[in-house]
C-alpha cells in the first residue's frame, strides 16, 4: 500500500476544492505522489510532470471536492447543531443565499466562535481525508 503526505492532500482537497478555478489533483496508487493540474493556465506551471494518463483510474484516485466528503453547508450545519443550537435554524437561513460563509463567519465572529470553528472544520477535514484513504487503499504518512 503507497502512503501519502496528509499535508499535502489537505493542501490538494483544498486545491480542488476552490470555487474560483476549475483544479484537479490526482494521487499515483503505486507511489502516492500527488499531481495538481490547474483550472487556470499559467497558474501552476507543472503541467510536464503530470503523467499522461493520470485520469486512469487504476493508476491514479482524484483528489474529491470538499462537497464529496461532506465538507460544506453540512458541515456547518452540523457545527452550528453542536455549538449554536440556539442559532440553527439561523445558520440553515444563511446558506440559503449567495455569500453564506461570509455571512456565517460574520455570526462566528459576533459569537466568538470563530477560532472553535476552525479547530472543528479542521479535525472534521483530517477525519474525512483518513476515511477516503481507506476506501481507496492509500495508507497516510503525518
């Protein structure tokens, strides 16, 4: 089983996980190297180190989006549910509308709960990262 850095995976989830540019990352199985491919030309410019078939599914995993693993208004939600049961259905409000991170790190910050949003978001991050290297049988390296 070929390991990969959790760093720099969390750095690629994070890669393909922008809304602005349409990036891709892919983990080789055998090596556990990641390869990132930018949505945007001439912004990584490491294009002739991606293999040529890192789409082949047997050679190489994508890393998925933060929406494939539940990273998103979900994990928000179930943020708020533990730490702002008071504001839940608030919360459920603001993510029915463009900008609603914005809008919920706003109601973080007048809560002061900001830093303990970040620690959450990043814990629950790791978790799932480690859960899709196991289902697709990369092992982690710290």
């Amino acid at each position: 089983m070929s390991t990969v850095n959790l760093s720099e995976l969390h750095g690629a989830l994070e890669w393909v996980s922008d809304e602005l540019m349409d990036n891709e990352a892919y983990v080789c199985r055998r090596t556990g190297k990641i390869f990132w491919i930018s949505g945007e030309p001439g912004v990584l410019d490491r294009k002739d180190e991606v293999p040529a078939d890192v789409e082949n599914a047997e050679k190489y995993v994508p890393v998925p989006h933060g929406h494939d693993l539940d990273l998103g208004s979900r994990l928000a939600f179930d943020f708020a549910r533990q730490f702002l049961a008071d504001q839940y259905d608030d919360v459920r409000s603001i993510f029915r509308h463009r900008g609603a991170y914005r809008r919920f790190k706003d109601l973080l910050q007048r809560r002061d709960s900001l830093e303990e949003w970040y620690a959450y978001s990043e814990e629950r991050t790791i978790k799932a990262l480690k859960e899709w290297c196991k289902s697709e049988g990369l092992g982690i390296e710290q």
